[in-house]
C-alpha cells in the first residue's frame, strides 16, 4: 500500500515527499473497495461469520475478516460474490482450501488427526472433575480411612 | 570503545555465575558455609557487570554508535529519543540483554532479603538463579553477542521494527513483560532450592516464594493488559487479542501462577497440595522459557517472531535441559514431597481452589495444545494448518465462564466446611446479582449463550467478592464503631492477602466485562467518504473533514481529519486517525484514533485513501466498555500490591472451628 | 531420589522435545500449494501492457487461459510496488523471448496495483517482452491462491498447473520447467512439484 501514500504525499502534502525514490502514478486505476451495503444485512452478516473463519494469508494469523490488508478485503469481497451466488459457507471455505490448503482455515477441520485437539481439553476437564470428586470424597471421608 | 567494555563485563559476569554456581554445592557439601559470602558476592558481582552492559547499550544507542552490531540493526538517527532508548529490547540481542539484567536484579533481591535465613535452601535457590543466568550469559557472549563491532560503520542504522516505534505502550509492555516472566525464575529457584535442601516437605518455601510469585504476576498481568492495549492502538483492527502465539505465551504461565496462588493457600492451610503446587511452580518457569523459546526461534510464526538461527539450537538446549532436570527432581521425589490431604467438607473454599486449579489448568493445556498443534499435525499429517481465533474461542471459553462462576463462589463460602443449607443462605444474593445482570444482557441484545453466562457470572462473582468487603466493614462498624472509610482500611490492612486477593478479582471481573461487553455488542462498518460525508455507527457519527499529509524525521504520515458529531448536529470532537510509513519498512503501520468514554470507545482507523484527497476509506468500530478492559488491568496490580504487604498471620486466621485443620506444625522443621 | 520414577517423567519430556527439535527443520512462513497438478483455473483478463514484438498484444485485447491450451503458459503474478520482483524482471523478459515461436506464452498479472504505475515500472525496467494484463480485486490472484508476489505458475499443454514458484524465478529453473512440458522434450522424469523459495 506504499504507493498510495507516495501519491498523497505528493498530491496532497505538495512536496514533502522528496526523500521517496518512486513517483506518484497509477492509483487512480485502483479498484475501491467493496464496501458493505445495509440493503443486505444478513449477507453481510454471512460474509462476517465466513471471513472470520479463514485466515488472511499476508498477515500475522488475523482472519479475513478483522484484516485491513488489501487482499484480506478482495478475499472478502470474494466470500461475499460466492454467498451471494447461493453458496453455502462450507463451499466457500472448501473453494478458499483448494486454493490455499488446510492452512487458511483458522479453526481446523473435526476430521482425523485434528480430532484429538478438540477431545484432549474435553477429555482433560472430564478427567480432571472426576478426579477432583474422587478426592473431595477421600479427603473428607471419615477420619478411620486416613493413616 | 564502550562495546569492548560490556563484552568484557559480559565475559566476567558468565565467569561470575559459572563460579558461584558450581561453588554453592561443593561449599553445603564441604561445610564451608563462610565460602556462601563469595557465591553472594558472585551474584552481587554478576547483576554490577550485567548493568554495565546495558548501561553501556542504551548509552551506544543513544550516541548512535553504529560500530556496534546492535545499534546498527536497530538504531537510526532519526528515531525519537525515547524509542532509540527502548529499542534496547527491540530486537533479538537486546531483550536477551535486558532479560540477563531483570534476571541479575531479581537474583540479587533475592540474596539481599534472604541470605541470613538459616539451611540451604536460599543457597541452593540461588544457585539455580545462577544457572540459569549462566544460560542467559552464554547467550550474550555467543550468539546473541550484541556487541559484535562493524566494520566499516554506517553512517546511519534502519531504526526499530517499525511496530515497536510507533507507540510509546512499547515502552511499558516489554519492561512489564520480562519482570513477570523472568520473575518467575524466583519461585522456580526456591522450588528446586526446596528439593535440593530437602525442605519441600515444609511450607517455608512457599512462603518465601510465594511473594515472589504474586510481584512477578502482578507485573506479568500488567503486560498483558499493556499488551493487548498495545495491539488494540496499533493493529488497527479494533482487537485487542488474537490468540498469536506470542499471546498465549503469556498467558500460559500467567494460568499456572494463578493457580499457584490458589492452591498454595490450600497447602498452608491444610498442608496438602504440596506436590501440585511445587509443579505449578516449576511449570510456571518451564512455560516462560517455552514462550520465549517458541515466539523467539521462529519454530511458530508469530508477530513477534524475531528471527531463526543458531540461538534457537542453544534455547532447545537449554528447554531440553530445564525439563529433563527438573522433571527428574520432582518425579523422584516426589514420595517424599506428597502429603495425605484432609478437607473439612464438599462445601468448603478448599474445593472450590481444586476446581479453579482444574479450570486454570485445562485453559492451560488447551491453550498449549493448540499453539503446539500446528507443529503436531505436520509431523503427523505433513500438513500445514492453523489454529486462531475460533479454536481458542470455541474450546478455551466455556472454561474461563466457569472460573468466572468460580470466583463467585470461593470467596463465599468458608474455609473448612460448612453445611449446604448455609452454603445455599451465602450463595443467595450473588444469584440474585447474576439473574439481574444476565436479563440485562438479555434485553441488550446478547444471544450468545457463553456471552449471557459470562455476564450473568460477571454479576455473581462481583456480588460475591465486594459482599465480602460489605460483611467485613459492617462487622467493624458495628462492633467498634468505626466510620465506614476507616472499617474499610483497617479491614483491608487486617488481612492485606485476603482483601488483596478480592480486589485482584474485582480487576479480573472488570476485564471480563470489558472483553464480554466488547466483543458482544461490537458495531463496526466500513465506508469510502468524500470530504463532509458522514458515516454513522451504533449512533456514533462521524465526519470527514480532510485529508492531510506531514512528513517527519523517521517517517511520513498521512492522515485524515474526521469530525465527532453529536446528537444535534454540533461537532463534539475531533479523531485524527493516521498511516503511518516508515522509512525502512513497505508496510504501512496504521494508527487508528480511539475516543474513549466510560461506556465505551468509538475507534476510526484509516483503511485507504485516494492520492488526491478525494476521499479516504475509513472503518468505524463502536467498541461498549473497552476502556475497563485497561482499568480493570489496574485494579489487579492495585490488587497484586495489597497483597503483597505483610498482613501478618491472619491469612490463615479464622479457622472453622468445626473442623481443626491438621497440624502443619510438623512441616515447619 | 526414585530413579524410576524420574525416568519415567524424563522420558515424558521427550516427545515434546523431539517436537521441538523437528519444528527446526520446518519455515512457518512456508506454506505448500494445493495447486500443482490441477487443472489451472480460467481467466480472462485485460491487456494494460503489450509487449513486444511477435509476442505482442494489443492494448484492451483479452488474454484467456482456456484458448491457450495446447501451449506451455508461465503465469507470473507481480506488481511495480514489489522490490523482488525487480530482480526476476529481466530473466523473465528474456526468456519469453528465447521461446519465440515455441508453443509457449508468458503472461504477466498485475497484482494489487494501477495501470499506470505499472506501466511506467515496465519502461523503467527497460521494457517488457510479454503482455501483462489487470486482474481488478484480485479474483484471479485468490484463484492461484496467490499470497504475495512475485510468483511464478507453469500450465502445461493440457491446462494443469505443472509448477509454482514462490519468489523471483531463476531464469534456470523456469527453463528446466519449460522444457520438461514441452512435447519434445527429453524425458527428464521429474514429478512436478510445487517449489517454494
């Protein structure tokens, strides 16, 4: 996004730009953004759940959607053409894996090895209460059972 | 001139903690207990020499001494004083010097306060500071050597990672950060110390360690907060936390000492628990070096992963070292550390602390087994993938609603036992708070089921915690007549642990609200605007006035000037938010403009413009009580700070009488 | 001291050391394509840059993937504003040139930048053998799941993408590539694969 501000410096700043080395062309054939119209607020709401679920591939693990990268926004813009077209979120994120790999899907898939991430907490908890009545039970079980 | 001097300083000071902590041993060993004052004086010796070098440092810095290898990777002469300064711990070098430094100022504490204490166990602490600081020593006369001389010297450096030099938060938040993580090198010292003098049988260690715990996690809560401050201003996106891994690498250790500080209340009391809290503590440590060494070695991509290389291999080492050490110390005696335990009742403060350790620690382990999957499933599937934002969400949150509901429960309910009949009377009115605040949430709009709990848990927990001041005043008032101000103080003064312990909840509390309420009822839109166009959000408008551009020092900025309007139509303020470009960097760092209320922040970052200043796309986010996420981080320390003052013995003062708690006499040899 | 006991907690640490020690010999930051031996997605971009001589394109003709089968294409994705992509520039260029009446087309996509400013690049640069063409909002760039440029995407004859390259191509590397999809080519049994710098 340099070359924006190299042109504002220019343009608007006048010449305060003298220590960049480029020149300040071409911006205006820059495509706006996309902007997010209120006429279809449940489509926006799609594309918010969509976007937050897949992963800006510039940045530093933000999603699409809380990235203010230009490709995070064309990304964007891309889950809400394909909603729009009757997608359904899962074939949009299935589109954004054949081009990018699992990598982009922020929260991994409930699928084969990735099914332990998700059972280790829970089996962890599970354990860790059962194990905390075992102990309540013996610590306050009557006095003959400790030594 | 100055790099010799601190490179020899260093070289001296790893010949110092080499010595003292080779000494120690051979010195209990041989009875020489005279022979101490030279392991001391080798700590003393150490924290001068490593001062030196940072001195040296930041006066290099400063000077723009560019035939330093470290100011000529960060420094540059046209960055702002304050940030030359801090960019001491802006890169890789620097920060494992300031890190040597904390740790050489920490170990020497701890020698001034505790070398007159009688046995070995402060000996063999300190000995395992100087280990560790040997570590560290090593580094900085190896491969993160900052003092590397460059020939031929530049005439001007690349200045600090643009991120860092572009909010003075970066001047608190790293300082915060390694106080807390290398203070918990303490507790882990008096730990292995305890194991080492064969006194982890007694609670004396956890008492002297024990404040040093809570200093180094008020300082470690601190620089989250500060932390997440910082990216909320900088990252422009109107978050203030993303589970990075750099993220969860403190808050990892921030969970297992505040289960730390739970449980070792419960092995004071009922002298059990002790081998459980011997390993929150040591893991505590463990967690802070695998912090570092993940966000560090570039092993997991992260914000801050500075860079990949030859110290990576060292930090392996040393993981490698501290675990198989310590986890061989604290299996292999762990028969002699584990005591029976003995609770009064299922209805006792006691099992809610088991509860909340099991809570802290599941947190902990999802949130470790979601940092360290990436790596899993690539060695296992030869795939990459990732875990962000809705993992931790989906799996950490419904924990962190139960420590919530926790902490309204704990602070209610009596050490010992108590009947359920009497558990139900005191659990009354913080359910009363918890329906009130949850139908709030309701009728706000809140759907989200974890959201309404947490609310509904927000109320609870406060009601439980502040009826405790409430109870305590009252008792006071009444009984010897005091104004309320003064019941308050001496109540507080009275047992500084326990009420230091409330209010750090209340700060707690407060966070949650801020994050819940945030994140709940967050409005955000994004629009282009000519200049006099208004965007309104969640009933904020604002106004765009124009678009400028200013060219400073170290970078150029452009920004755009929007006006606030009110309800009438009148302008109410104005937010200036900005792009900033670096010279040294193609990424812009934006610089989003946040106006705080007490109810919440309207926060208006600049996404792009047009070069002639036709118009700007500007993102309005409308963020409800943020700005207690920040207070609530203050009333913790505020909380940490009372705490730590000497309450005397009434921490464990009121001892159900039901109940006797069993001896600890026998412990305390 | 329970020697067992302390082996058996010692041998626990050692996964996750292993773990750690196998995380050295990976790059996060690398991150493998899905895309090597699929079909390459279409598109039908725009000409801003002509090129030059035989291999030259109208200015405002279109470039479709789908009419080029039977040819070896390099898709290089680039912008003005990327400073790698000033040191694969001429390679690129000059290669183009070298297959001049071979059954292969280099088309360069413009990625996040103008027209203008883009063109202005390709005059600084000393010219251009190829077409580039305008890909607005990026769609084609996400279709190759693009993260950043320069990259470098060779199709083969029957439209599959045979290679990917991250980062500015070596000359070498792009004619071996070539080469080995080119029907006359000495079998050199090499699987394609996507390469990542």
């Amino acid at each position: 996004m340099k070359r924006h501000a190299l042109a504002t410096l220019a343009v608007v700043a006048g010449a305060l730009c003298a220590a960049r080395p480029a020149s300040a062309q071409g911006v205006e054939a820059r495509s706006r953004p996309s902007v997010a119209t209120a006429a279809d607020s449940a489509l926006e709401a799609q594309t918010t759940a969509v976007a937050s679920t897949l992963r800006c591939p510039v940045c530093q693990g933000e999603s699409l959607q809380d990235s203010p990268s230009d490709l995070a926004r064309q990304m964007r813009a891309v889950v809400r053409d394909k909603l729009r077209a009757g997608e359904t979120p899962d074939e949009v994120r299935a589109y954004f894996v054949s081009k990018y790999g699992e990598w982009i899907l922020l929260e991994p898939t409930m699928t084969g090895l990735n099914i332990l991430l998700y059972f280790i907490p829970v089996l962890l908890v599970i354990g860790g209460l059962v194990l905390v009545a075992f102990l309540v039970r013996r610590w306050t079980a009557p006095e003959s059972t400790t030594p | 001139m100055i790099d010799l001097l601190a490179h020899n300083a260093l070289l001296v000071s790893l010949a110092a903690v080499a010595f003292g902590a080779i000494l120690t041993p051979v010195t209990i060993r041989t009875g020489r207990r005279e022979w101490l004052q030279l392991v001391y004086g080798a700590v003393y010796a150490n924290f001068l020499l490593v001062s030196i070098a940072a001195v040296s440092m930041v006066v290099a810095l400063v000077t723009h001494d560019f035939s330093v290898s470290y100011v000529a990777q960060v420094g540059s002469r046209s960055t702002p004083l304050l940030f030359t300064v801090i960019s001491l711990w802006g890169a890789l070098e620097g920060s494992i010097l300031f890190w040597a430094w904390v740790l050489g100022l920490y170990s020497a504490a701890v020698v001034a306060l505790h070398r007159r204490r009688l046995g070995n166990l402060v000996p063999y602490a300190v000995m395992t500071l100087l280990a560790v600081a040997a570590f560290f020593a090593i580094l900085l006369v190896g491969p993160a050597d900052p003092f590397l001389p460059v020939f031929p010297v530049p005439a001007d450096g690349p200045g600090p990672n643009t991120l860092l030099q572009n909010h003075y938060l970066m001047a608190v938040h790293p300082p915060l950060l390694y106080l807390g993580y290398v203070g918990m090198s303490v507790p882990f010292a008096f730990a292995l110390g305890a194991i080492f003098s064969n006194e982890a049988a007694s609670n004396d260690w956890s008492i002297l360690s024990r404040r040093w715990m809570l200093t180094s996690w008020g300082f470690l809560s601190a620089a989250i907060i500060a932390g997440m401050w910082w990216s909320y201003e900088v990252l422009g996106w109107g978050g203030y936390w993303a589970w990075d891994p750099v993220e969860n690498a403190s808050f990892l250790p921030w969970l297992t000492a505040t289960a730390y500080l739970h449980s070792v209340m419960v092995q004071e009391r009922r002298n059990m628990l002790r081998l459980w809290t011997l390993n929150l503590c040591v893991a505590t440590f463990v967690l802070t070096i695998l912090g570092t060494f993940l966000t560090r070695s570039g092993i997991l991509s992260s914000v801050h992963a500075f860079t990949t290389g030859a110290i990576g291999y060292y930090f392996l080492a040393f993981i490698a070292i501290v675990l198989v050490t310590t986890l061989m110390l604290v299996a292999g005696n762990s028969e002699r550390i584990q005591t029976k335990g003995k609770l009064g009742g299922a209805a006792s403060r006691e099992t809610v602390f088991l509860l909340n350790n099991l809570f802290l620690t599941a947190v902990m382990l999802t949130v470790l087994v979601g940092t360290l999957y990436p790596l899993v499933a690539e060695a296992v599937r030869g795939v990459k993938v990732s875990v962000g934002v809705p993992f931790f969400n989906r799996m950490a949150l419904p924990a962190m609603v139960s420590l919530l509901f926790l902490m309204g429960v704990g602070p209610a309910l009596p050490w010992g036992s108590t009947t359920w009949a009497d558990a139900r009377k005191r659990l009354y009115p913080p359910g009363i708070a918890a329906m009130i605040l949850g139908a709030i949430a309701v009728i706000a709009g809140a759907r989200s089921v974890y959201a309404i709990l947490a609310f509904a848990f927000v109320g609870y927990a406060a009601m439980s915690n502040v009826r405790e001041f409430w109870i305590g005043m009252r008792a006071r008032h009444r009984a010897h007549g005091e104004s309320w101000p003064t019941a308050l103080v001496r109540l507080v003064a009275g047992n500084r642990r326990r009420y230091g312990g409330y209010v750090a909840h209340i700060g707690v509390l407060l966070i949650a609200l801020g994050i819940t309420a945030s994140s709940t009822f967050r409005s955000e839109r994004e629009a282009t605007l000519t200049p006099g166009q208004t965007l309104t959000v969640a009933g904020h408008t604002v106004r765009l006035k124009n678009l400028w551009g200013r060219e400073e020092p170290q970078r150029s900025v452009i920004g755009a000037t929007m006006d606030v309007v009110g309800k009438n139509g009148a302008i109410i303020g104005t937010m200036e938010p900005r792009m900033n470009y670096y010279r040294v960097s193609d990424q812009p760092v934006p610089t989003p403009a946040v106006r705080s209320s007490i109810t919440g922040d309207l926060y208006v970052n600049l996404m792009a413009f047009e070069s002639s200043g036709a118009n700007a796309t500007v993102k309005v986010i409308v963020e409800p009580f943020v700005p207690w996420i920040w207070f609530g981080g203050l009333v913790i320390v505020i909380g940490a700070i009372i705490g730590l003052g000497y309450g005397g013995r009434s921490a464990t003062a009121p001892a159900p009488a039901t109940n006797p708690a069993p001896s600890i006499a026998s412990a305390d040899s | 001291m329970n020697w067992k006991r302390a082996a058996i907690a010692v041998l626990a640490a050692a996964p996750l050391i292993a773990l750690f020690a196998y995380g050295f010999s990976r790059d996060p930051a690398e991150i493998p394509s899905p895309l090597p031996g699929h079909a390459a997605p279409e598109f039908t971009l725009a000409v801003f840059a002509p090129g030059e001589g035989p291999l030259m394109r109208p200015l405002g003709d279109t470039v479709r993937l789908g009419a080029l089968v039977g040819k070896v294409v390099v898709v290089n994705f680039w912008a003005s504003w990327c400073g790698p992509c000033r040191a694969e520039h001429a390679g690129l260029s000059e290669t183009a040139r070298q297959y001049v009446g071979k059954p292969v087309r280099f088309i360069g996509v413009l990625y996040n930048d103008g027209a203008a400013a883009a063109s202005d690049w390709i005059t600084q640069m000393g010219g251009q053998s190829y077409p580039a063409v305008m890909d607005l909002g990026s769609v084609t760039a996400i279709d190759y799941g693009v993260y950043g440029v320069p990259e470098t995407y060779i199709v083969d004859a029957s439209g599959r993408i045979a290679y990917k390259y991250v980062g500015p191509i070596p000359p070498s590397v792009l004619r071996q590539w070539i080469d080995s999809l080119l029907p006359n080519a000495t079998a050199t049994g090499m699987m394609p694969l996507a390469v990542v710098r």
